[in-house]
C-alpha cells in the first residue's frame, strides 16, 4: 500500500502512514490521535520551483 504524509493541524505533529484508499480519511495523529490532519502533498521538490501545474502563457490569450 502507499504511503502518505500528514501533518496536524492540532498538535503540529508530521508523520507518516501506509493506509489504503478508503482510510485516508480515518488517519488519525499519532501524538494526540486528533483527527484534524491534513495531507502533504510530496514527490516534488520545492526547491527547483518548478513544481508542475500550468504554466502562465505570456501575451494574453
Ligand atoms: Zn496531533
């Protein structure tokens, strides 16, 4: 199964779990086992600034 970042948003806690699909949305804070936890989006580097998405087209259109 895939893993994914969180962070809380309650205690500030990062962490990491390997759930499936369907209890992405019952993860839970390891630290004070708050539901208030969020995503972190990561497999790009922040740091090229390049991070996909659309580019701005130049000239209008
Ligand atoms: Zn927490």
């Amino acid at each position: 199964m895939p893993s994914y970042d969180y962070k809380c948003k309650n205690c500030g806690q990062k962490f990491c779990v390997i759930v499936s699909i369907e209890d992405r949305e019952k993860v839970t804070c390891p630290e004070c086992k708050s539901k208030n936890v969020t995503q972190i989006i990561t497999g790009c580097s922040i740091n090229t600034g390049s991070c996909g998405g659309s580019t701005p087209s130049k000239g209008g259109g």
